[in-house]
C-alpha cells in the first residue's frame, strides 16, 4: 500500500498499469502449474497425518521433480514470449524495454513460488501458517525498501518493481526450504522416488483446478488486458489501482481462510465431518466479520483515505471503482472458506463450470459494454461484481452436498452477513455525516477506530449464537478484572 503512491509519483499511472499487467499475463502459467500442485499437498498432507511417510515422500518427491521440469519448459516460452510482448500488448514505443525487463523479473519471481509449492506444506502439516505469514510481511517490507532505495537513487524505472518482487520471492523460497528441513525431516526427496503414477494421480483432480484457473482468468485476469486494449492507459492505471486495493481485501479472507486450513485437512483425514463443518462456519462468521467492517468503514473513510494516500490527487472515479472492486470480493468473502471442501473431497468439476461459464460472461460483458456504452472503466469492475454474487448460491450448495449435509447448512451465516454488512454500512454512513473529516492521518486514523470498533459490536450482536455472546461476556469479564486488579 505504502509503495503504491510512491511508485505512482516517479512512473504515473500509464506505467504502473503494467505492473498489474504482468502480474496478470505471468498468472497465466497457473493453467499448467496448478494441475500439478493443487492436489499435491493434500495428498502429502493426508498422507503424513495417517503415518504413511514413506508414501508422502512419494508424493513429495514427485511434484518436486515435476516442478522443476515445468520451470525450465515454461522459461524458455516464457523469454521468448516476453522478447516480442510489444506484439501483444500495446506499449509507448519508449517503454518497451522498460517493460520487457518487468515481465522477465515477474516471471522469475513466479518460477520461485512454483518451486516453493513443495516445500511450503510443512507449515500446513506441523500447522505454522503463522510463520507463512510473517515471512511475507518481511518479503513486504524487504520489497519497499529495495524500490524505495533504488527509485530514489536511480532513474526511475518500472522494472525495479519486478526486480525487487524477484528478490523478496527468493528470501520467501529459501525460508520455506529451510523451514521443511527443521520441521519435517520424515519427508525426504529421493529421485527413486519419483512416480509417474503420482503425477497422473495429481493431475487426474488437478485438472479440474487447472480448468478452474481459466475460469478465474476470465473472471479477474482478463479485464486489465482488455482495458490496455479498448481503453486508455490512464484508466487502466485506475483500474490496476482499483484492483490492488480490492485484492488487498480480498487476501485478508484468503489469510483467515488459509489459516485454519491445517485443522480442518486433519479433520477431514480422521473422518470427522461434524467437527469439520463446524470449524467451516467458524471461518465464515470470522470472514463475515472482517468483511461487513470492511466495507462499512470504507465507504465512509475511503474517499479521505485515497485523497491522503496519493497525495491531494484527483480520486472521485477511483473512488468509486475502489468500491465497486472491494464490494465484489466482500459479498463473497463469507463463503471463501467453502472452496475448501472442494479440495478436500476431491470434488472440483462443477466448481469448474460454474466459474468458466460466469468468466465466458464476465470477459464478453466487459467487451460488449466497453465497445457500446459509455461506462468505460465502470464496464469492467461492475461486470465482475454483478457476476460474482452467483457464488453466494454455487459455493455453499455444493459444498453441502460434498459433505454429504442438508443443502441449507451454510445460508443462515451468508443471510447474516449480508444482513450485518447492510447494518454496518449504513449505520457507520449515518454516523459519518455527524462525524469530522478525515483532514489528516491523525484525523482519518481516530475516525477508522471508532468506526472500526462500532462495526465490530454490531458484527458481534448479529452474528454470534447466544452461546458464544455468553463465553465472550465471561472472557471480558475476566479481563477487565485482571486489568482492575493490576
């Protein structure tokens, strides 16, 4: 977020759209990877949890093989691709270097989180997600400093963003490989071990997740390739902004979703479905949550927050786009953890042609709008949203019917969180026009911790059972008479 404005300052938002671009265009190379790795730790985790080390060393062995063999395929396409990308896309003919060598970092950064894949399941086995988690907030803040020292000392450059991603990929690399050697030295790589059986074994499900990957690609990778296309580069600068700020949102889900991802790959392994859905609606009132307090507080302080960010700048349209992005993946950040299930249980065909056929739509919508209405940029991220609520009715059905449960299991959580995202979002506007301006950080950051606070009590009133008010009650009690004493 920091380097956002900063980037914005020394390259201008024709530049930084490029940045989203490549991230974009690089993604694509999940269409064969993610056949590959999706299944793969699950069926190492499994594995390991029911003792069958030897077998998980199999499975581990294996993808790693495989992973190297497709970096070294892919890189060769990959240069030669990025060598004739101004035949693509379209680039100011004083840019294409520039952006060439952004693409050739990005992709070098993408071949080191392809390789992690089989390391990182160490901390879903030994359960250390945490540990995930604080090696990217260093990776962060690694990656700022080096931009941050090289635009300042240097002419500026868009290539430095990839340069300082690939070497921030590198640290997150050698930590997971160091991490699965102290964690989990039971699991070896041996070649011998490498099994054919095991790859047609991946990709025998995998393949579902691969076809999936299309559908997401049209769902959310498209647009800033048809923007650079149909609209100007300015505006698919704002659309990249847009994007990075909903997707920023969107990775706080991911996080909790992700977090508790270990327990329930155990739970499942046991044969323990009650357990199992029972830490699923946990995750979906957590997300639910963090969501409605989200878009409650935004709306309210997104305008101020945006002004201060970048700077005094003009943001009335990227306001706007920022809240349509963020309201697209809020509305369905309750059921984020459901797509689990889907994994777990090895179901993942109909996932995929729910989410191919709304990408078809998604990418066509886009087009269509785009060439024949005046909403330009609005065509892209209203598309997206509008299309995504059909996961609010796919996702919990489904994933009720792999478990094997009554099919309403999961909507009386999605009806509360609609409920309290509408409460909240209305409440904290009301608030807001009897409330100062965010005229400064300082200003803005008071205003963000009142809201903040008030959006979770009235998350907490709606969405805890009378149960878990009590225990909560019990807890604070327990606290402040701690503190009382101290």
């Amino acid at each position: 977020m920091v380097l956002v404005p900063y980037t914005l300052k020394h390259l201008g938002y024709e530049l930084y759209g490029y940045i989203g671009l490549a991230n974009t265009a690089v993604s694509y190379i999940d269409i064969i990877s993610v056949a590959l790795n999706s299944m793969a730790g699950r069926y190492i985790a499994v594995n390991y949890h029911r003792g069958q080390k030897e077998q998980a060393s199999i499975y581990y062995s294996s993808i790693l093989v495989a992973n190297l063999l497709l970096t070294g395929m892919v890189s060769v396409v990959g240069f030669f691709a990025i060598d004739n990308i101004d035949n693509y896309i379209i680039i100011n003919s004083s840019f294409v270097n520039d952006v060439k060598f952004l693409f050739i970092w990005i992709l070098f950064n993408y071949f080191c989180t392809l390789l992690c894949n089989a390391f990182s399941v160490s901390t879903v086995i030994t359960k250390r997600l945490d540990l995930t988690y604080k090696v990217n907030i260093f990776s962060v803040l690694f990656r700022s400093g080096v931009v941050f020292g090289m635009l300042e000392v240097f002419v500026p450059h868009v290539w430095y963003i990839g340069f300082a991603t690939a070497v921030s990929g590198v640290v997150y690399l050698i930590f997971h490989v160091n991490y699965k050697k102290r964690a989990i030295s039971d699991i070896v790589f041996l070649p011998g071990y490498f099994s054919w059986n095991c790859l047609s074994e991946f990709l025998k499900y995998g393949i579902w997740s691969s076809f999936n990957t299309i559908g997401n690609m049209l769902n959310n990778g498209l647009d800033l390739l048809i923007s650079n296309l149909m609209l100007q580069g300015t505006l698919t600068g704002k659309i990249s902004i847009a994007e990075h700020v909903g997707i920023l949102f969107y990775s706080s889900t991911k996080a909790v979703t992700s977090s508790f991802y270990p327990e329930q790959l155990e739970s499942y392994a046991k044969g323990k479905n009650e357990v199992l859905i029972n830490q699923l609606k946990k995750v979906m009132r957590i997300n639910s949550v963090l969501c409605s307090v989200v878009i409650a507080v935004y709306y309210s302080c997104g305008y101020d927050f945006l002004r201060l960010w970048l700077g005094g700048a003009e943001v009335d349209m990227l306001f706007e786009l920022t809240v349509i992005t963020i309201l697209t993946y809020i509305i369905t950040g309750v059921v984020n953890p459901l797509y689990n299930v889907f994994t777990l249980t090895k179901k993942l065909a109909l996932p995929f042609w729910v989410n191919i056929t709304t990408g078809l739509m998604n990418a066509t919508g886009i087009y269509l709008l785009i060439k024949n209405t005046p909403l330009g940029a609005y065509a892209v991220v209203l598309t997206t949203m509008v299309l995504n609520c059909v996961h609010l009715i796919d996702t919990p059905l489904y994933a009720a019917h792999c478990l094997k449960v009554s099919l309403k299991t999961f909507y009386s959580i999605i009806f509360l969180h609609l409920v309290c995202c509408t409460i909240n979002s209305i409440t904290i506007n009301i608030l807001d026009k009897f409330l100062f301006t965010g005229s400064n950080w300082i200003l803005l950051g008071i205003k963000i911790l009142i809201y903040g606070m008030i959006a979770v009590f009235i998350s907490f009133l709606i969405l805890t059972s009378r149960e878990e008010k009590k225990v909560s009650l019990k807890m604070g009690k327990k606290i402040f008479h701690g503190l009382f004493r101290l």
